[in-house]
DNA sequence: CGCTATACAGTAATCATTACTATCTGATTA
DNA sequence: TAATCAGATAGTAATGATTACTGTATAGCG
C-alpha cells in the first residue's frame, strides 16, 4: 500500500489519476463509507468525477482483490481497504460500521476448518454484529 | 411451531388464511427461500395473494421475531424461521443457502462475550460464509 | 508520435424495497 | 347476529441502489 500506482499496476489495472484517488481514499479512511461517501470525497480533487465512476472503480477494485465489499443491513454497500476478514459492528441507530480485530475469532480458521467438513471452496467469509453502539445510547 | 395459527396470536397479530400460508411454508422448508420464491409457492394455495402482502407479511413476521431476514450477498434478502444465530453456507454459483449448525463457533456466546468489551447492544449476529458448494464444482 | 484497449462521464434501464390508498376482513362488542 | 373498527390485503406508484449502455477521452505501448 506504500505505492498506491505501483499496487494498481501490480493487479494489471490501468493507472488513472481517479483511481489512485479513489483508492487511496480508501486506504486511508477507517469508517468503512458508501460509494456515496466515496464519491463526495474524491469530488474535493476531482469535481467533474461522475458517481458512475465510482460505483464502476470500486467494482473493478473488489474484483482485483483490493478492496471487500460489505453488506451490512438492506442498505447500500459499504467498502473497505482491509480485505482481510474481520468482524463488523454495525449501528443500527447512526449507521456506523466499525472493525473489531481480536475478538477471540479466528475467522480464517473457522473457515479452513469448515473447508474440510463441508466440502465447499470458500472464497469469502463475513461476520456482521448489529446493535446500538455506545455513543448512541446517549 | 406446533399451532401455526396459535403461534400468531400469542405474538399479537392476526390470524389470516394468507399470513398462515406464507409462514408454515417457511416453517416446512429448509430452503431459506427469497420472497419471490415464497410468492410463487403460496400462490398454488391463493393464486389472488400480491407479491405486496407476501413482502409486507414477511416483515411483520420479522418484526415479530418469528422470522429471520438474510442478506447473503447483493441480492433479494432470504428469510429463515429458525431465528436462532447460525452459520449460513451461500453458493455463489447456484444461489442455495444452506444452514451450518455445530461449526465449532457457538454465535450467541461470541455476541455475549463482544457486549461487555465493546460496549455495543447487540441485537444480531450474522455469519455468512460465501463460495462455490460440491454440487456445483461438477 | 500514433494505435488500441480500456476508462471516463453522462444517462437510461433494471430490480429490490418502501410508500400509498381504496377496499376488505378478523376480532370484539352490543 | 349485526355493528364497529383496527388492521390486513391488493394494486399501484415511488424510491434508491445497482447495472447497462454510449460516445468521448486517455493510459500504456511500440
Ligand atoms: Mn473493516
Ligand atoms: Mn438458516
Ligand atoms: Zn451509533
Ligand atoms: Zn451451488
């Protein structure tokens, strides 16, 4: 992640100013945002950036295996830097969505484990905490 | 599960031929069907029913905690009546959702143990592993 | 440079979900 | 049983996220 280009070019993606910005924007943040978000970010260095470039990037991004894809909830997609799996605590009340490393989980574990006993070729794994967080509980 | 009917009552709804149909159907099949599947299905019994009513039903079943809504990947939700926390298979090929019980990882004591570190009220817990399921790998 | 595959911007189409409204019905009461 | 009423149903419209499409512009390469 030292070289945003470099890590583009590694995944034989073309190197273009708006997606250096998008996922570096990515890399940088820890708050898990929209595309929405996203694209009202970036816009703050690339006003003419249409939100369909956006939404498209983030999709080439996921599929090179830079950025996950998160569901939580009915609502839009979250994205995240992290691709490594680790477990989301979502606010149902504000929205938030925030990593919660070490939490006695080995998710990668239990999928190796599972692997084996169900004969299915995992390729994803998420782990979704709903709930209120504490700011919200006034 | 025993009174479908009863079971309606005592969450204080209720009881209609429609809202009967739609959840013994979910109570009968371990399919976790979406609720267009579950449209098609009820609708050999009231070919009049609205895929409206068969949504709008599913969510007062939720609401009632008599259901469980599934937001495995991207697509339409999928609806489960076993509201217990458990560990859901997704094949990205074929779409089936399968039930994992006994996966070495107990999800309700994992919610316990997060409440006091984290300072969240959990309200749902949601273990979606994705890949490509031994029927589909030919 | 000049070529070519692909990215970009802008817009339209699709699809799940939610909102709305006019009837209809289950449950309760007289 | 008949009247009443809250809530359910059918039908349709609106919303919002995602996907598809189409000219134009640009990155990467010889
Ligand atoms: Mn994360
Ligand atoms: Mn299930
Ligand atoms: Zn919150
Ligand atoms: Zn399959």
């Amino acid at each position: 992640m030292a070289n945003v280009a470099e890590t583009l070019r590694e995944k034989g993606l073309k190197v273009t100013p708006q997606r250096m910005a998008i996922y570096r924007m990515l890399c940088e943040t820890r708050a898990h945002p929209t595309a929405e978000a996203i694209w009202e970010k970036v816009k703050e260095e690339f006003p003419a950036i249409s939100f369909n470039t956006v939404y498209t990037t983030l999709g080439i991004l996921e599929r090179a295996g830079l950025v996950q894809r998160l569901h939580v909830g009915e609502k839009a997609a979250h994205y995240d830097a992290d691709t490594s799996p680790h477990i989301h605590l979502c606010c149902e009340r504000c929205g938030r969505v925030r990593d919660l490393h070490k939490a006695g989980v080995d998710l990668t574990e239990v999928a190796q484990n599972l692997r084996a006993k169900t004969g299915y070729e995992m390729s994803k794994i998420e782990l979704n905490i709903y709930g209120i967080c504490p700011e919200c509980r006034h």
